[in-house]
C-alpha cells in the first residue's frame, strides 16, 4: 500500500510538473466564487494567448506539401481525416513504420521527451527541482534496467522495427530543431534524439 500511495502521490506531482509553463491555470470546481479568483484565469489565458501567438507562431510543423527526408525508399503519403487522424500509405512496412515515427513525433514530441524523462528519472532537467521526487522514485524503480533486458532479448526482426521507428523520430526532430512545439521551447530543454531503446523504455513506464 505505501509503493502504491507513492506512486499516486509521484503522479499528481507529475500532473503539476508538467504543467509548468505560467500559462496553465485551472480554476478548481468548489473554490470560492470570488469574482478575483474567477476573473483571474480569463485574464491570464488571454494574456498568454498574444503571447503565444507573437513568439510561437512558427513552431507548427506544416499540415500539408512536400517534405524530402533521408531514409525512405519509397514515396509515403500521410493524409489526415477530418478528426485530425493521420492515414499512412506506402508500398514497404519498413516506410510505414519511418512514417509513424515521425508522424509520432509531429503530434507527440512534447509527450514522449516527457515520458521518456520521468522513465529514466530525469523530468528535473526539463520541469525543474519541483519534480525531483518524482525523479528518485523512478530511478528507485529502475525502468532503464528493465527496458535494456526488454531490448536485448528482442529479436533481430524487433530491433530493427524499433531501429526504423527511431529514425523517423529523429528525422523530425532534425528538420525541426529550430521550431520545437511550444511547450518544449519553454522549458529551454533540448531533446536528444531518439533511441531504438527508449520506445521499449515509455512501454515498460505506461505498462
């Protein structure tokens, strides 16, 4: 029972770590009416919004064109439908799985840096000393550990699924690294590039 307090208490520290940037503001049900405190999210998100809008406008990635990457070895196309959803078309598994990597890292960068930083116990570099708790519970788990076994005793034909996914990863993270998403820019914390071993990590962390 108290492993399992722990690691609920680690995870509302979590919810609060990422949410790091001076913008997010919640205004909880049963707080007190006060017309201060009501008032006070409005005013805060509108004014983070032309401050967003000013300095991260171009941290998108494109929604539509033509985009030469290295490493392919036949045209993909990635389409979305009207929800948002990406539809990955290619003649080889081995484009797909590029693909997904990269369309991953397009939707999900700012989530999987985080995850893969919480599994190996260092959020702190990103979110901060508040998070550090948090970071020696996960180092006291030892998720890295587990994940390199994981790796090890996959199959060749795994590896180089995890191989090809991480490029695509990485060839996001490449052409972008000027333009990270905004979340990530806030923080001043530079991703490193993906590794083959750290999708098994976030696995071994969500299971």
């Amino acid at each position: 029972m108290k492993r399992i307090s722990a690691l609920l208490n680690c995870s509302t520290r979590l919810l609060h770590a990422v949410r790091h940037a001076g913008c997010w503001t919640k205004h909880w049900p049963g707080a007190p009416p006060d017309s201060a405190t009501s008032a006070f999210p409005v005013v805060s998100l509108t004014g983070c919004q032309a401050y967003l809008d000013s300095r991260y406008s171009d941290s998108l990635p494109p929604k539509q064109g033509v985009q030469p990457l290295t490493g392919l070895a036949e045209r993909v196309s990635i389409r979305r439908n009207a929800l948002g959803m990406p539809l990955i078309e290619t003649s080889t598994f081995h484009d797909a799985l590029f693909g997904l990597g990269y369309i991953h890292a397009t939707d999900r960068l700012s989530q999987m840096v985080s995850l893969r930083l919480m599994a190996q116990g260092r959020l702190a570099e990103m979110a901060g000393p508040g998070v550090l708790e948090i970071d020696r519970f996960m180092r006291a788990v030892n998720l890295r550990k587990s994940a390199e076994l994981l790796y090890r005793d996959s199959s060749p034909r795994m590896k180089r699924f995890f191989e090809v996914y991480a490029r695509g990863v990485n060839a996001y993270l490449y052409r972008h690294r000027n333009k990270l998403p905004m979340d990530l820019a806030a923080t001043d914390y530079t991703p490193e590039y993906w590794k083959p071993e750290d999708s098994v990590l976030v696995f071994c962390l969500l299971n």
